[in-house]
C-alpha cells in the first residue's frame, strides 16, 4: 500500500528525520494560511499517481496569495482518474546537492537491501549502476552505525554530513521495520548548506502486513471495481478486452490470458480465485465478472487447494439464482474434478478438459464462428 | 533417488486441525506420505484422519521422529509455526500460506539458513516426490515417477503442465512449487542445482511469469552449471506493464522482468522456451525421445 | 546490579507480567494506609540481601494496624549490615501451586536461557535437575509464542494456564531484552485459582549496560570502602586480612591472594588494577589501600595493556605526595617493565621480578622474620 | 603450524587513534605483527606508526586485504565494531574492550558463529602465534616459539606462567587468552579441540580460575577427546564464596564452580593441576622432558 506523501513524511519526521516544513490543506485559505507559516513553499496533489508535476499537479508559490491560487487551481483537479482533494503545502528548499537512498526488500538475498546513490533526484533506474551503492542488511542484527559509515564511505560522504547520513540510514531503517515497509524512499535526499534533509520521500507498507497497522488509513489503489473485487480477498485487475476471465493460481490466469490473447480472445479482466476461496466467494467473483457486461466468460480451473466441486457449485449458485446471460465456458481439472464435473452436468454445464479446447471455445462462442 | 524430499521423509503437519490442514492431511496420506504428527497445542491427544496430534512441533520431532513440517496456519501466526519447526530440527519446511509479511518471511530464512533447514515457500504449492512423498496441496493424480524434474513459480500453472507430462509418458522426478512470494525458499538456481545434481532427473522444466529477475538469474546459471536439458515455460506474455498479476512478484516494473528478456536470457542459454503451456510436452519429447 | 523488590516488580507489573498488589512504604503511617487499600498483606523490608524472612525482615499483617506494627518494627532494622528504610506493603495470595520461570544470559550456550520447573517456591539449585526445563533463544530471533508453548508442555500445563505462561514468558524475555537483565525470575509464580501470578520476582541488571539506563537509580553494593574504590573503575574487594594487595588482572589478583596465603599471608583486599588503568587512578587505588592500615602492601605487575612505566609513576606520585608509611613490596614484570624499574630505583624503591620471592618477603615485612 | 593466527594473518585495528589501540598498534608492529591498516571514520587518510587509518573495515578489508581484526574501541560501541568486522569478512575476531554488555556479546556471537568468524574474548588480552603474529595486549616478550599450547581465562596469570615456561625452555605454538566475561568466543573446549589437532603442539596447559562450570566441562571434553598431556593452573583457591572476583564468571555462587570441583574435575581426567603458578614450568618438564 502506498501512503499519500503528506502522511509518509508525516512518519518518517516521527521517527526523527529531518524533513522540510509541510502542512495538509483541503481549502485555498487553508494553504494560504499554511505558506503565511512557511514562507515560500511548493503546492503538491495528494494523489497517488506518478507525474503530478508535469500533469500540472505540482506548482510552487513565493507567497501566501500565490499558495491560495495554486491550491485553487490544483484542488478539485483530476490528475489521471483521479480527484484531488489535499494538497500539501510544502516549504521551498535551497539545494546544494541531491543524494538517493532507499531501503527495500531484496527477494533474492531474502533481506532487506539498502540503495543509495550520490546521483540523487532522478528516477534510481536511470542512474548508471557504477554510481549505485547496494548494501544487505541481516534482519536479525538489523541496521547497525557501521552500515552508515560504510555506504557513506561509498558515497564519497566524510565529517559531519556521513554522520547525518548514517543517522538518517539509521532512522529509515527504524520506519522500515516499524511500518512494515516494502519501500522506504528519499530521493532526494538534499544537501541544503550543511543539513542533510529528506527533500522528498516515500514509504510503501506492504499489503500482507496491514493488519499489524490498524494505525494507518487504508489507501486503496484502482478502478471502483477492482477495489470492490479485491475487498472480498480476490486478485483481480481489470483489462480492456471483453472476454472475462477466472482462474485458480496467479500463473494459471496469467497462462490463460496468454492462451487466450493467441487465440484472438481479448481478455475483460485478470482473476485470480486464488488459494482455497469457499464457495460464496467464488460466486460473488463470478457476479463481479457479469457486472462488466462480457461478452462471454472462461473459467479454467486446475484443481489444487482449490476444489473443482466447490468452483462448480459456485457456478451453479449464480446460474440459478441470477442466471448467466452470456456463453459460460468452463474448465475443470484436478482436485475433486470428477465431482465438480458431475454438479455442473446436473446444471447441464458442459466441463471441458482440455485449456486449450475451453480457450477456443470460448473465443468462437464470444465473437462468433466465422471470426 | 529424487530431492528434498522421499520416502525417508517423515512429516508433521502444523496447523493440523484447520479446514485445509485437515482436508490435504487426509489427501497426503491417501498419496503414501508418511504423515507422522500434527500440531495443534489446544488439540493435543485428539487425531485427525487417524493422525496423533501433538502440543509442538518438538514433541512431534521427539515422540514420531518427524523430519519434515507443512505448514498450514494463518499467514499471522507463520512467522512462529516456522520458527518453532526450526527450532524443533525438522530439515524440511514447506510453507503453504499467502500473504505472510515479507519481513517475517526474511525473518525465517535468516533463522533457516542458519540451522542449515530447506524452505520451500511460503506461498507455495508444496513439493513432490512422486510415488515417493508428496508434502503440498497439489492434486495426487496429475503426477507419474519419471526423469523430468519440474520447478515452478505458480501452482496451477505447473499442474497443468506436469500433467501435459505425465499424459504424455514422461514422468517426474520431483515438482517443487518455489511459491509465488517475492521472498521464497528453494529457488530456481537451488532447484537447478539439486535437479543437476539428482542421476534421476534427465530433465528440467521451469515454470516461470513475468516480474522479477528470477528467470534472468536462472538463465546465467544455467549456462554456467547445467549440462542437462531445460524446458520453460513463461506466464505473463499478455500481460501489460505496471499492473501485479496476483503473485507478488508477477508484476512488470520499468523494462525489468519483462516477458521478452525473459525469453531472451534463456534462449540465450540454450533453454527451449515453450509458448503454450501443452507444447511442454513436445519439447520434452525431442530432447527426451 | 540488584533491583530492589519493590523497583524490579514495578517495572515487571509495567510490561504486563500480573503481580500482587504493593505499595512501598517508608513511615508505618504508610503502611497502614498501604494496608487499607490492599487488605491483608505481607510487609518487606526493602534490602539486598539473602534470608531477610530468617532475620525477620518480612512479616504478614491481616489488618491495617497489623501492618503499621510489623513496619514499625521491621522500618529502622539492622539486617546483615543494612539499616532498612523502606517496606514493601505487599497483598498476600492464596496459593494453589507454585512454579518457577526465570530468563538468565548462558555463557556456554552464548544465549539467553530460560529455566523453568513445575517445583517453584524453593531455590531453583535444590530442584533435581529431572523436574527442570531449560531452553535457550537464539538471541536474534529472540522468543516467540512458540517457546511458551513448548516449555508449558514440558511443565505439564495446558489450556488457559498454558497461554497465561506463554503470555508472562513472553514479558519476561521483552524485560529481559528491555532492561539488559543478567536475570529476571519468578518464584514463585503462582497459581491462584484459575490465573497465574508473579508472586515473587528479581530483576538484576547487568552492571556493563548500566550506561543504557539512566532511568534505573543506581544500587551499589557492598561495603563503604568497596563502593569509593569501584567509583573509580576498580575491581575491589575487602578481605578479613591485614596485608594489602594489588595486582593488575582478576586471574593475576586471585593468583597472587592464593600464593600470599599459600605463604602464610593474610591478604586484606582483592584489587584489580585492571586493563589499562593510568597513573591517577592507580595511585588513588593505593591511596585507598592505605586507608585500610595494612601491615604490608603487596604490589604485583605483570604488563600487558597495563605499563609498567605508568604503575611505578603512580606508586611514586604516592610515595611523593603522602608518603608509604608500611612496608611496600613491589613485582614488576612485563610491558615497559625496564622503565618502571627505573623509575622506581630512582625513588629507591626495589622491584621484585619473582612473585614468589615478592610474596615471601611481603609476608616476611607484614609479621617480622621470625614468623 | 599454529592456531588461529599465523604469518598470514593480516590485522585491522580498530579504534587505531585511540590511546589503547595507537599504543599497542606499535607493540604488534614491533612484535612482527602484519598490522595492514586501522579505522577510524573520522581520521581517514591519516597514518598511525606508518599504518594507514581508512574509513571502515570493509575498506581495509578491500585496499589491504584484511582478514583478521583487533578491536580496540570504548564497550559501548564494541557491538557495531565488532559486526562491522563480521560484516566486512574477516575471519578471526579479536575483542579486548572489558565491560561490554553481555547482550551485545550474545548478538557478536550469533552473528560470527553464522559467518563462520572465530571470535576471541570480549575482555581478553588476545591470541599469539609466537614468532609468527601477535594479536592482543600481551608484552612482546615473554613468548618463544615452541611446543606448548596455552589457553587462559586471565590474562596477567597467563603472562606470568608463558614467562616461566619461556624461561624454562619450553616454548608455545600458541596462547589463547580466553577472555574473562561470562560470554565469550573461544573457550577451553574449542581451544583444546585446535591443539589436539595441532600437529606442532606437544602438551597444552589451561590457566583457569574459580566461577562458572568451564573448566569442568573442559574436563569432560579432555577425557573423551584430547590424547595430548594437560597441564593446569587454576586461580582462586583462597577465594571466599560470593564475591566476585573482578571476572563476571569469576565468583562461587552455591556449591558451583568451586576450586575443589574444578581441581577435582581435572584431575579425573588426567590433568596434572599445579598449585602455585611456577610449577606449571616443573610439570611441563616432568611430561615434556
């Protein structure tokens, strides 16, 4: 989950990093009042959305009228789907030099990995990887001084800005441990005279581990659909085909979309029914998939955790309880399958077997056989 | 002979009692594995499907001489049931829950690794040896004893494809599930090794998707380290940038972990890329005969 | 260092661990008001040391009045040495079972250690060693809920008492880690009825990591002269003997003690002057031992990060300043030993090379050569 | 041959400016002793007795090839110096700061026992290989090279006991100061497994005192595992139980550690126990002729 600028410096200035000034504003006179404080400052969309600056989102003010105009301008905005609502207005800083550090999780070294640059403000895949500094850390000793002496070393950082350095690193990694972060972010991290200050930062909390942060609002990325599917605990991402989809296992549906595109299908949607899902829940995602107005939909099914019987009575629940207006092609494979196959005869629904047979048919009954 | 697990492999099952614990217990015996214990300290003296259900994993270790744990607990509680199988000694950890913490996940490798245990997962679909022992969720009739060992990324996926196999005549020495979490056990480069190392696997099949730099590594490693033959398949080729396809792993970020350089690295390395999941088959086939 | 009762079951009760209800009281005005609140109660005389029950420094009181009485009498009490300035009013329990947990730093093992029996309320070294569990934590991973569970079963508990264990075992280890303890235990711990209780427990904290607790105020042990000389860094103990010794290292100073005694000395004091100690305060350690009136002083270097050059300095400075008004026998040998030697001819001092010839002629100094 | 240190040894100094570290930087030096380079942050690029002060270990590590290291710095910060090392790849550990918190010594040592890095004391005076490498606080010039392995509790005693060795014409292949906290690297039973497979050590002579259990468990290690003669030395025997004798191990609390049982222990185990320090040299005659 990603939080909202204004509330991930919020935390990071918690746990002791220097960042600039900034206060929350939802009206014009309320950022006017926040720049009388501040003084020059920069006006900043509360939106999680890459380029707010190019898109207008982002707009700096010398004084406080100017900060109420460009929160009028910038309040109510729509910046790529989405409204803004807050801005965060946010002192002006005079930098000297931008650094880049972050702290992320490192799957391959199974550790958390610390990335810093003394080629900061620009995106770190831009940066040729020889001005990259990359450092492990050892979760259970954790984060020690020593880390932050040594990649300021590897900066070039001596004397008292290393010492911030490490102070910063020290406090980055405390947020990252804290709120369960899946990224820690300050880039740039600005040398302003002799200060070291988080200039611009960023703190994603990993969604597995929301519910240890009953403490953070929930910040829901997506379409309304896709957030209404993903609130029953599904994988769903929507597409902009017209064939819907539901398989088992993040690859399966993956593997599906791939069948199905080489067959000329366009897929509506990315679901996956996931570990286990019971029935209603299965159902509720078939009802969700009709929502879209498809014009026919597969399902493909490989039985592991799941159960082939439980998919085909979820099924059967929505056929007979709202009915399924458009060609339903279903596959069955795997566990329970010879039990999931006879409840969907029952309902006079044919199972196929085979996921390449179940993708052409589908396409055929979607778009007609003469395609 | 096959890896990581066999017909030696004693399994306790951590989360006995729940709704899946319970339902694959029964699967994995019906399999032949040799389910000796379960875990649940409430429970404990109770059985399931005939199984004894034990107050700890050591209590399972010292009185059933399980070797092996499958754990089946809610992802809050995995960080602890990992632990204590660690500390308990089993040798063998598979982790079936979704959504553990990455940091608890790095939490028990760093434990793991240091008690020199194997961990497959979390997030995973489990690991078999077939006809031998089969510690996972995976369906027990999709797979045949052979020499194709298979690695995959994602469950269903490599169900479809071991099944491809097995219709097809070729049989598998072991199927390890990697499990779909950005921070997993045996990976690609471990299962190539084990599988290089194993006289039964004459053939390796890695089931990969988009996201991530797995594949990419897999494929320097191959040309370093593997002289047996290997088959892929990749999921994700339709799938657009920037958008998780469920796996937390599976998701396209800047031009890394794309579907092409994927495809690239290992052909590169003389790996046969399959483009639909039953072509596996026919790939085996020639390299195979 | 030693917590005293009340303090180290304060800061058990603050992380969560059930204690008894208590109130610390230093007038028997107090304690009867303690009294009040708690009901029938036990009053503690508020020193460190062993057997304070025996010399009757703890005492049950069922009403108010009771408790003023007994604090009246225990309040101003001399117990092994210490005058008792504070009780402890503390609610009695009516005890079921008593067990016994404590969290301890295993040296072997490198790791914390936890000791647990289902025979509480006695000595934990009179327990056989049948009836004790014993389990140590990996440090880094530190304990997990799994541990309470694993060692409950050992102890033969389960259900709702189980949990409470796992429940207290997991606070303990959290104080243990908190407050650098080198112990903390329970005993008894105490079921009452259906709950679980810290009936009784100590809390020491490891004098090295003192600096990391400012918080704690600081219990020195010992007598008057043992606490100015560790004021200074030094090792110090007094002995019942009459000749005075320091020597530099712990194994150097026992060494020594032992072949004085094996030559029919009796030594006074152990002293290690430790690693590293310079002039200063080596001299103001002799100084210290001066002011025990010793018969004799034994002084035996072996260099290492202590200089000879620096010890016949400080030996001098004394000399210089206020005199040396026993016999002084010194042992030199090691780092710097030529200068040290130099330093002390020119003082006129000699300086021994053979510790046993230093040792015999101290005690030949000490008790005159007929002995 | 020799253990743990040899003329391959390639020392960093940690805490090199300070008073400790400058001073018997020079007395390594002096001894033979390749002292490759020091740290200290904050005096990067300066010289200390001509050894160059960089900024981290790891730099030491990387520009001079580093790979054992002395620590030097104040307790408080001999954790993060001490990790630092670990971190950085050097393979022996040398920590002479007293007063480091148990704690942080229990953290050093899980961390180098997973690296694999051999770690000696805290509060130690060090290890000495000698004519070959002198790690530690030890005067330069009581040791010979020769036939006797030494390992200590105590520094100074074991200073006075090489001394009377040296002079009695037995020398030592190494000596192993121990460290006296409670919570330390190598103890007598690893100490006793590397000279029992030291072909260049003849006899080994322990330097022990009263407190904790080591020295009976080095008995039991002696009698099952080490053919070599064992002589030794215990400090003690005139101490009162309950205070503690300047060691954090070194006090008698109940009926443990007591000089009887150690001298008991031992002696059950073939260890010949010398009751006064110089007659550590008589009995290493007496096996050694």
């Amino acid at each position: 989950m990603k939080l909202y600028e204004y509330l991930a410096k919020s935390l990071l200035a918690e746990v002791g990093i220097p960042t600039p000034q900034g206060r929350l504003a939802t009206t014009p006179e309320e950022a006017e009042a926040a720049a009388r404080e501040i003084g020059p400052c920069v006006v900043k969309a509360q939106v999680l959305v890459g380029g707010r600056g190019k898109a207008g989102g982002i707009k700096l003010a010398n004084t406080p009228e100017e900060a109420r105009q460009r929160a009028a301008e910038i309040l109510g905005m729509n910046l790529k789907g989405y409204i803004v609502e807050k801005v965060w207005v946010e002192q002006q800083l005079k930098i000297d030099r931008e650094l880049y550090v972050s702290i992320t999780v490192d799957g391959q070294a199974r550790q958390p990995l610390v990335i810093a640059s003394a080629h900061g403000g620009v995106n770190i895949e831009e940066v040729p990887e020889e001005y990259i500094v990359k450092k492990n850390i050892d979760i259970t000793t954790g984060l020690l001084p020593f880390h932050g002496r040594e990649i300021a070393r590897r900066l070039g950082l001596s004397g008292d800005l290393a010492k911030q350095f490490g102070d910063i690193l020290a406090k980055m990694y405390t947020a990252f441990r804290k709120y369960d972060a899946e990224l820690v972010e300050i880039n740039p991290l600005a040398v302003v005279g002799d200060r070291l200050i988080a200039a611009d930062s960023r703190l994603n909390v990993e969604d597995d581990a929301l519910f240890r942060h009953p403490e953070l609002p929930r910040v829901e990325e997506g379409t309304e659909l896709e957030r209404k599917v993903r609130a029953t605990g599904l994988a769903f991402v929507q597409l902009d085909g017209d064939i819907a989809v539901m398989a088992n296992g993040a690859g399966m549906a993956m593997g599906t979309l791939d069948v199905l595109s080489l067959y000329g299908g366009r897929p509506a949607n990315f679901l996956d029914a996931g570990g286990g899902a019971s029935v209603e829940p299965m159902a509720q995602a078939i009802r969700f998939l009709l929502e879209t107005r498809p014009k026919a939909i597969l399902i493909n099914i490989f039985g592991g955790i799941t159960r082939c019987d439980d998919v085909a009575r979820a099924i059967v629940t929505v056929k007979e309880t709202q009915g399924i207006p458009v060609p339903l092609v279903v596959r069955l494979v795997g566990t329970n399958d010879e039990e999931g196959r006879r409840i969907l005869a029952e309902a006079g629904i044919h199972a196929y077997t085979d996921m390449g047979e179940a993708a052409r048919a589908v396409v055929a009954a979607a778009y007609g056989e003469g395609r | 002979m096959a890896v990581i697990i066999d017909e030696n492999t004693r399994v306790v099952v951590q989360g006995i009692t729940g709704n899946q614990g319970s339902f694959h217990t029964a699967q994995m015996l019906a399999y032949g594995t040799k389910v000796v214990a379960g875990v649940n300290f409430d429970k404990a003296g109770q059985e399931v499907h005939g199984v004894p259900v034990v107050a700890t994993v050591h209590e399972a270790v010292e009185r059933y001489g399980a070797n092996a744990s499958i754990v089946f607990v809610p992802a809050r509680f995995a960080k602890d049931a990992a632990l204590e199988a660690i500390d308990a000694g089993v040798k063998v950890l598979v982790l079936i829950p979704e959504h553990i913490p990455a940091q608890d996940a790095m939490e028990i490798h760093a434990a793991a690794r240091k008690a020199g245990v194997r961990v497959i997962g979390p997030n995973t679909f489990g690991v078999i040896s077939p006809g031998k022992c089969k510690m996972g969720i995976m369906p027990n009739h999709i797979y045949t004893p052979g020499p194709v060992g298979i690695v995959a990324r994602s469950g269903t996926l490599s169900y479809e494809i071991a099944y491809t196999l097995t219709r097809a005549g070729f049989g598998q020495s072991t199927v390890i599930g990697m499990g779909g979490d950005r921070v997993i056990g045996v990976n690609f480069i471990e299962a190539l090794e084990l599988f290089q190392n194993d006289p039964e696997t004459k053939l390796i099949v890695m089931v990969g998707e988009i996201g991530g730099i797995q594949e990419e590594l897999a494929a320097e490693y191959i040309k370093a380290h593997v002289t047996k033959p290997v088959v892929a398949f990749l999921a994700g080729r339709s799938a657009p940038p920037g958008k998780r396809m469920g796996h937390a792993g599976a998701i396209i970020e800047g031009n890394r972990g794309t579907y092409q350089s994927k495809v690239q690295a290992l052909e590169a390395a003389g790996v046969a890329v399959a483009s639909l999941p039953w072509e596996v088959a026919d790939l085996v086939r020639q390299r195979l005969g």
